[in-house]
C-alpha cells in the first residue's frame, strides 16, 4: 500500500497512514556492536509524523522520538561500552539555513518495560543539525551502561522550532521492526512516549542504532599506583584522617607515608615539623605507627624511592588483606602545618587493587585547600573514576564547623582543569552515574564528578565556595 505523510499537529492527526509492519525478529544475545530494532537503515521519505504547526511550514513543536532496547535480549546484560549512537532524519529544513538544535538522550530503565518503570538518564549531548534529507546521523556519545540493566532506551528531542522557522521530521522506514517506536509532544497532547502504532502511524518504524561494545578482554582498566592528599594538618577533629580500600582476593604490599618537612622544596614554608603516621584497621584497631621512618623499619625503607627526604618524616610498609583502613596523620607535640599522606601500591602483580582514597581534614584557603593526588597506570586501558566533596552532611557524625559549600575541581598532570562541579547534581549525567554506583551525596550542596580517564596522574581539589572554610572530606573512587 502507498504511504502518506503523517502530520500531527495540535493534538489531532491530518492525514493517516495505511501501512501495517510486518512481523519482527527477535535479536540475540551476542553483544553486537550496533544495537538496533530497525530491519534496514534506509530512510522513507514522507514516512513519520511530528507535532508541528502544518501546511506549509511544518515547523515544529517539542517532540522527543524514543526506543527502548532490551539488554538481556541484546547483550545478555553484560556491561556495554557505547561509543556512538546514531538515528534517521526524514527532513531538517531550518529557518536559517544553519541548522537547528537537537539533543540525544541515553537512560537506563528499571521497574517496568518501558514507557513504564523509572528512567535515569546516563549520558546527553546537544548538537546542531544541519538541513539534509534521507540520512542517517552518527553522533559521538560515551558512556557505559553498567551489567544488569533492564533497558537501555534513546531519546531524540527537538525543541520547539516555530519561532526559528525549523521544520524537523525524525528518520523512519516501514520495513520490519524488533520493538516499537515511540513520540512523545506535549503541545500535541500526549506527553508521555506513545507507540507511534496508537497515534496513527503504524509504518512510522523510526531507525535508532546504538554503537559500542560488551566489555568482556583487555586492555584492563587503569589501576591506581598511588594515592595522595596535602592539607594543612591541625588538632582534634582537624587533624588529616585518610581512608583507603583494598579491593581483590590477595593481600596487597603498600607503602605509607607521611611528608612535611620536604615539602618546602615544593614551595610550601608552612609545613608540618615533625609528622607522625598512624595506620588502622577498619575495626579501629592501631596496627602500625611510625614518627620518624628510621625508628622503625630503616632497613626496608632505606635506598628504595620511597625514602623521605628528611628524617622526621614517615613511613611504612605494610601487607595489607582486602578490606578497609585508616591513615591518621598528625604533628608530634601537637605541631600543626602543611601535611602530605601517600599511599602506594608495592605489589602491582597481587590480584587486588587500590579502589578508593578518602581524606577529612580542616579545608583554608589557599595554598591549605585540600589537595588529592592519584595515578593511574598498570594497562592502557581507561577507567571509570568517581570523586566526591562533602561537607553539611559530616554533621551526621557529630562534627561542627563543617564546609558549608564544597567545590570540586579534577586537573591533569599539565594542571589543565578537566572537570569542575559545586553541586552534585548541577551535571545530569555524572549525577546518574553517581547514583548508579551507589555514590549519591546526601546534600545537594555537596561535589560530585564521574568521568573515564587514561593512564596518568591527576589531582583533585577540594575548597569552600567563596573562600568557604570548614572540616571537609575528599573521596576518589578507582570504579573500573
């Protein structure tokens, strides 16, 4: 049967379409590298509907286009790596002849098929389309979705284009589909996502692809070699209190240390005199304690590049279970200034790994904003890092004088600002990967970045908003 163009505008249909799909397959589960439910990628000219404003512009409305893939059927819920996703443009005619906005949006879904269930968005870019017919549009877009997920579904979102003079008809074809396909446009009244079937237009199978790949060989993600934070060290409840986390089945070598005297090669004037290193276990328990490195194990310590530069400082080596611990530095005498608590990886052959650093202290200003430094090496491969700035929500553990307002800042080892956030859920996306990985902050004033890095180091700062001081506590996350 011949088709006709479907124009939906001002919630009613103006013209039908007469053609029914055909039976779909259903896909495997063999990890593919292009997700799709579309049976061919050619695009049918005069084949989809949009909320527009009709004859003879056909500007359009808020419309968003979506699929939902199931990632059992596609991937056996194996971790899946996107790289790209693309979609079909039927037309793009702007009013400039420049092109006109169009975002993407990747959400998981939970708790019921879709368009029930609850969405969590994970990745969104915004780019300009520019006017082109019967295409097919591949976009750039990262982002892991994680093992276990339910669904995985794509939104494309025009924005309203009737001032602009946009016109904008999504890519489509009636050949078979494996899943519907669905539009949703709020002027046109149906603001949920609709299965294009129910509004008229039966043919309208819209062409959706996403591109990636399951994780499942190397390279291995980047592990963490070394893990640091300098912060002005001072008394009580504002002396530096590290965490660190060993993740894998074997015990794992590490070397602590505790700097201040040194660092005045850093430029640093104000540094802890005399620091003292104290390790703990996840129970509290102390298990080793160093002042000045020599008092101790010399013999282990001396002639390796884990050496202090001055005898006042600290160091240990310890072999260390899976699990938790504590690293407390203070100033013998109760001296205060400038410390630096290192953490490294003595053993990068045991199966476990450095995961997770945390570090609370009293954040200044300044040079005394607290400052956290890791690396990342062992493999080529990037790895998924979370890092969190906390602050109002230490009152929980009965701390006062807490940071009110925490920023947070990620540079590379060229000091180039990566990422930078102040309130957790400013970013959307780094956002949801934070509540995906259980990492939520408890206070929306609170910092949070989610990102993938190469191999290299970088540093993390933590500072108040407007020069804000207070207790304030860092945490960095080796995700993979």
């Amino acid at each position: 049967m011949a088709t006709a163009l479907l124009l939906l505008g001002c919630g009613r249909i103006h013209a039908l379409a007469a053609v029914d799909s055909t039976s779909a397959a259903t896909p495997t589960g063999t990890c593919p590298s292009t997700i799709t439910q579309s049976g061919v990628q050619v695009i049918a000219a005069g084949n989809s509907v949009s909320c527009n404003t009709g004859s003879p512009g056909f500007l359009h409305h808020d419309n968003s286009y979506w699929r939902a893939f199931n990632m059992a059927t596609f991937t056996g819920s194996q971790q899946y790596d996107v790289t790209s996703v693309s979609f079909g443009i039927d037309t793009a005619a702007s009013g400039t002849g420049m092109g006109q906005p169009v975002t993407v949006r990747l959400y998981i879904n939970a708790g019921g098929a879709f368009p029930g269930g609850s969405r969590t968005q994970i990745a969104t870019t915004s780019l300009t389309v520019m006017d082109q017919m019967q295409t097919v549009l591949s976009v750039p877009l990262a982002v892991t979705v994680p093992a276990g997920i339910s669904e995985l579904v794509m939104e494309v979102f025009t924005p309203d284009g009737v001032a602009a003079g946009n016109s904008f008809f999504i890519g489509s074809n009636a050949v078979f589909q494996t899943g519907p396909s669905y539009l949703s446009s709020p002027d046109c009244g149906n603001p949920t996502p609709t299965d294009t079937a129910a509004l008229g237009a039966p043919s309208m199978h819209i062409v959706f692809n996403v591109n990636g790949s399951c994780r499942t060989g190397p390279p291995a993600p980047a592990e963490a070699l070394n893990i640091s934070t300098r912060l002005r060290v001072e008394i009580g409840d504002n002396a530096m209190i590290g965490g660190f986390i060993i993740t894998g089945t074997a015990p794992k070598a590490v070397v602590l240390r505790g700097m201040g005297p040194s660092l005045i090669n850093s430029g640093i004037s104000d540094f802890l005199p005399d620091p003292v290193l104290a390790l703990h276990g996840a129970n509290g328990a102390l298990i080793f304690q160093n002042d000045n490195w020599r008092d101790t194990q010399e013999a282990l310590i001396q002639g390796t590049i884990y050496q202090p530069g001055d005898d006042r400082e600290s160091a240990m080596i310890q072999t260390l279970q899976p699990g938790a611990y504590t690293v407390i530095l203070t100033g013998q005498g109760q001296t205060t200034g400038v410390g630096l608590v290192e953490v490294y990886d003595n053993d990068q052959a045991a199966d476990s790994q450095l995961a997770n650093l945390s570090t609370r202290g009293f954040v200044q200003t300044g040079d005394n904003v607290m400052i956290g430094g890791f690396i990342l090496g062992g493999d080529t491969g990037d790895t998924q890092v979370a890092i969190r700035g906390i602050g109002p929500s230490l009152t929980q553990s009965g701390l006062s004088n807490v940071l009110a307002d925490p920023t947070l800042e990620l540079h590379d080892s060229n000091g180039t600002t990566l990422v930078s956030n102040d309130n957790w859920q400013d970013d959307p996306t780094s956002a949801s990967q934070l509540v995906i990985n259980g990492l939520a902050l408890q206070n929306n004033l609170e910092s949070g970045i989610f990102t993938v890095l190469p191999p290299g180091a970088f540093t993390a700062i933590l500072a108040g908003k407007n020069g804000g001081t207070g207790i304030g506590l860092l945490e960095v996350y080796n995700l993979q």
